[in-house]
C-alpha cells in the first residue's frame, strides 16, 4: 500500500457501493454466514461418520447451544492464568534469541548499506520496516503451532492446573500470552530500528569562510566539505544565517557564529527534511486526446508494464486535467502560496538532449466560468518537484480591468471550491506519465515519528493475526502441518489483492473479467466446441448459465475474504516515499483485525472443544 493506492474514507470502506463494491461490512456478513453454514455441515458430516445421522443432529447443535452459556462464563482471572503460562513458555523456548539475531544484523548492517546513495533514506526505512517485521512473523509462526500440539502429544494439558479450564479459556490464554511476547519483542526492534535510522543517516559538513563568493543581493555562495558521498552549495544570507541545496533527499540549515575564525565561522546542522509525512489533498483527473477534447479516464498507453501511469503525447493539444475540490485558503501556506507537488513520470521517443529535463506547462482553470490563467513553464522532473503557485496570477485573457487573478476567489467554483489544474507537454514526440495520485495539492507535513509507529502499527496487527490463524490450525492440525498451513495462509495473504481483483472483475465487469466465462459456461463451450471469442448467443439458458458462473464469482469472493489480505497492513510504500498514513486506513486494519479476530476465536473454541481435551 503506498502512493498509487485510492485510500477511501470508513464509510465508503465499510459501505456497498452499487456497481463497484460490496463494501466490508457486507462481505464480512456473507463470510461468516458462509463460515457458520461450513461449519455446519462439516460438524454434521463428522459426526455422522463417528454416531450415525440421528446423534449427529444432537451432536451439532447441542454443542451450539452450550457454547453460549460457556462462552459468557469465561473468567479473567482463569484467562490470566493461562497468559501468563503462555509467556513462560514462550521465555523457555528461548525468544530472546530472537533478539541476538537481531542486534547481529543491526551491527552489521551499517556496513553494507550506502549512506551515500542518491536514496538513502529509502534504503535505511526499507530495511528498517522489513527485517524485524518478517523476523517477528517467523517467531510467532513456530510458538503458535507447536505450543498445543505439543502439550496434547506431552499430555502436559491434562494436568490439574488446566482441568477446571474452559476450551475457550485455554484459547484466549495462549492468544494474548503470544501476542504480548510478539508485542514485546516488536516493540523493541522498533525502538532499536529507529535508533538506527537516526544515528546511520547523521553526518555534518564544513565550510570554509574564506571560500565563499558574493552572490546575488548581499548573499555568499559556496561550497560544503564532502560527506557521506556527496556535498552542498551553500547560500548565506545577508542576516548571517543560511543554507544548503537539497541533495540526497535533504538539506543542511547554517548558523553563524560570531568572532570565531574562517573555519569556524559557519556552523553546519544535521540534515533537515530527510523524513517526511506529507499530507496529500488529491484530486480526480481526466486526460483529453491530441485534439484536446473527448475526456477519458485513462491516457495513451506507451507499452510500460506498469500501468498506474498514463501519457498525454507532447506538442498537442493533449492535457491532464486535475480537478481539485475544498480549495479554500487554509490550504495556502504563510506566504499565500499554494504548494503543488509533481510526481511525472517521462517518456521519450527520441532522446534529445539528454542531460536536459522535458519541458511541459500548467495553468489553473475555474470549472464553471472558464477563467484561467496563463500558461507556467516548467520542466519535468522523474522525482518530487514542488512548486509553489502564487496567489495572483495573471489572465489569460487580455483584460485591463482585471490583469490579474486570485487563486481562490476567482479560479475556485463558489460551491465546493472547485479548481482544475491543466497540465501539458510540450515537446513533440515526447510523453508525459500522469496519474490521480501524483499531482496533488501539499496539505501539510506532519510529524515522522508517528508516521513510523503507525506503519509498526500495521506490523502489530499482522503479527496478531499470525498468531490467531497458527492457534486455529493447531487446535486440528499436528505441529508441521499448522506450520505448513500458516506459511500458505501468510503467503496466500501476499497475494490476496490479485485473487480478490479476479472475483471483482466478474462481479464489477472491470477491465477483463473472465474470458470466455465462468465454470459453467467453459463446461458449455467445451462440449459444443466454440472458443472464447464466439458469442453463445442472446438465449435464455445463456443468461442462466451466466447467472451461475456471477454466483460462483461471489462465492469466490467471499471465501477469498475469509484469509487476510496483508498487503492492506503494510503501509511501508507510505513511510518510505515520505507521505501521511491516514486514520482511516489505521481503522480499516483495526476493524478488519476484530472481525477476524471474533470468527477465529469461535472457530479454534469449537476445534478445541471437539477434542475433549479436559475429560
């Protein structure tokens, strides 16, 4: 999850919307309606296997009925008892050495990786938030599934001290004593991580008085010391103070010191705006062909394999049109500008010069009078590239009474605050890659630290539910096939987006969908011989089989829900390139965790419980 995800807000999350989604609420009802019925059945199935039809009607649903009354009879302190077991034997298993491997790469980790990469800060947050979170994942994987497992094969769990336990206390125990181990051990690699991150990306440079050249307006110019693989130019400004340029994804404030020699006159701090939380105010665009006219939402496909971005051709009227709502003037900085920030992607179909950037321009545009200003040059950077847009700007339209126009009062709709953002190439022969999310307006740039406890956040949740399916498997499961079931369960959730795009595709008719149809109507071609582009035909059993083939999509859809999808906990894309993660997203993978926590609870209780374990 990073900057080309559409984060939605919790209510379009959690509420269908017709013709695009079911919504999360809807598709968690249908998953556990589906999961109680399978339940059902396969509770049924066994038991008619074991006592014959009639006893396993009782069988079943008595057991449904006492778990009730079991369930709200649970004790705390019964609960408390068996937390406090579970961390025991997760201490005797030897954690900690967990925490060994861990310092050993942390110490030697400063050694391969480059802090005088054009990126660093990129390749100190990618490793930061990966290493211990897989580290951890793997650690709570083995003290889930073998913890049961082994005390049922050592007959450990019939001892008195569990005999006047509940199933259900039992579960819960071993729950939250291995999700505060997790939490523990998580918890100190993050404070450890991020001490590294600090300490691995300080350094400072040195300028030389003496070095410096007037500039323009009483300022100096000069040049850092190397450090760390690169340097700065410096500009002091009349009053003392300066600063640097922005290189390797920072800059450098400088203070003057006063009375002190040629070397020690200009004092270098530590790097500034190295980590950053943007916060983005993104807008819908549209993209209009060479004619500059039929509005679509997708632009030209240069062949790229990655397809978030999409090309407007250069030296046409082709353009990029952004529409911006809530444009008021708490969104203009101190100085009254408002902040854009790009993110263009370019594509050349000759060379050119190749040292020398694309050139393209922009204009804004008020929706609903058609005022607008004149075209700003610039020129395209394959990186972020802030700009800055004053509040006056001038007309396009040749107009003595009115040469200027403000942003917000006259470019902005009087409704919604409605402002359009146009933006176009302007070299022939040569694209540019625009997509919703990188163009937006620069709301503001909050605080690190919390961006990164959100990000370990979303770690944590994925460690709780790591553990909740390992308990689930090993309350049926022998220890190697819980593992073994986990590592599918973890590894399905890698790529639970895909197999869930397949179901929406059917159901939502996006992109391709199935060619050639479902199950149903593949079963039909094959036996009358026809290929996936020859049309069945408009008849009535067309539309039933059809109809079966969107029930089975639905199915899919739901059952594919029944496994976390963990791409939606990692919000590392977030951190690394330097953007706010939202609250909502942080309350999507709250609510998403307690509805998996609630189904698998009862599950692993009903496994548990069928195996008479305390009799």
């Amino acid at each position: 999850m990073g900057i080309e995800d559409n984060i939605q807000s919790l209510n379009q999350w959690l509420l269908p919307i017709p013709g695009q989604q079911l919504g999360g609420l809807l598709t968690f009802l249908i998953a556990l309606v589906i999961l109680i019925v399978c339940g059902i059945v396969f509770g049924f199935a066994v038991s008619v296997f074991r006592n014959g039809p009639f006893e396993a009607f009782y069988a079943v649903f008595g057991t449904a009925v006492k778990a009730v009354p079991e369930l709200l009879s649970i004790s705390p302190r019964r609960v408390w008892a068996m937390t406090w077991l579970a961390i025991q034997e997760a201490i005797r298993k030897k954690v900690l050495i967990i925490f060994a491997i861990f310092l050993l790469v942390l110490l030697v980790a400063g050694w391969y990786i480059n802090p005088s990469a054009e990126q660093p800060v990129r390749l100190y947050l990618t490793f930061v938030l990966t290493f211990p979170k897989w580290l951890v994942l793997l650690l709570v994987i083995g003290l889930s599934v073998f913890s049961l497992p082994d005390d049922i094969k050592n007959r450990t769990i019939y001892t008195i001290f569990t005999k006047p336990v509940l199933p259900s206390e039992i579960f819960l125990g071993r729950l939250f004593g291995f999700v505060a181990v997790g939490t523990g051990v998580l918890v100190v690699m993050a404070v450890l991580s991020y001490v590294f991150l600090l300490q691995g990306l300080r350094h400072t440079h040195y300028i030389n008085a003496n070095d410096l050249v007037p500039g323009e307006n009483g300022t100096l110019i000069g040049e850092t010391t190397e450090s760390e693989g690169h340097k700065h130019t410096v500009t002091i400004y009349p009053e003392g103070d300066g600063e640097t340029d922005l290189v390797h994804e920072h800059r450098h404030t400088i203070v003057t010191k006063e009375g002190a020699g040629p070397e020690e006159k200009y004092v270098v701090q530590g790097p500034s705006d190295m980590f950053q939380a943007r916060v983005r105010h993104i807008g819908t665009v549209q993209f209009l062909d060479r004619s500059g006219k039929n509005p679509s939402d997708r632009g030209i496909n240069v062949g790229k394999e990655w397809e978030y971005f999409s090309y407007i051709e250069g030296g046409t009227f082709g353009a990029a049109v952004f529409t911006f709502d809530d444009v008021n003037e708490s969104l203009l900085n101190s100085e009254g500008q408002l902040p854009v920030e790009f993110n263009l992607s370019v594509f050349r179909t000759y060379k050119g010069t190749i040292t020398e950037g694309i050139r393209g321009n922009y204009y804004f545009k008020n929706p609903e009078t058609g005022a607008r200003s004149i075209a700003i040059p610039f020129t395209a950077k394959e990186e972020s590239d802030l700009q800055y847009i004053p509040r006056k700007l001038s007309n396009f339209k040749t107009d003595p009474k009115q040469p200027t126009l403000d942003l917000i009062e006259d470019l902005t709709t009087e409704d919604n605050g409605r402002l359009e953002l146009w933006i176009q190439c302007v070299e022939p022969g040569q694209y540019f890659g625009v997509a919703q999310n990188s163009v937006y307006i620069l709301e503001d740039n909050r605080s690190f630290l919390m961006n990164y406890i959100k990000c370990y956040v979303g770690i944590w949740f994925q460690v709780v539910l790591v553990i909740t399916f390992g308990l689930v498997f090993s309350t049926f499961l022998k220890g190697p096939v819980a593992l073994l079931g986990s590592f599918l369960a973890l590894g399905y959730g890698t790529i639970a987006e895909d197999v869930r795009g397949l179901a929406r595709n059917v159901i939502f008719g996006e992109k391709t969908g199935w060619y050639g149809g479902g199950p149903t109507e593949a079963m039909v071609r094959l036996f009358q011989q026809k290929n996936i582009m020859t049309e069945l035909g408009d008849y009535t059993w067309v539309k039933v089989i059809q109809s079966i083939d969107m029930a089975f999509a639905f199915m899919i859809y739901a059952f594919v829900n029944m496994l976390p999808d963990y791409s939606m906990f990692d919000t590392m894309g977030f951190v690394v390139d330097g953007y706010n993660i939202p609250l909502a997203v942080v309350a999507e993978q709250l609510i998403t965790v307690i509805g998996f926590l609630v189904a698998l609870v009862a599950v692993g209780y009903f496994f548990l419980k069928s195996k008479e374990i305390a009799a």
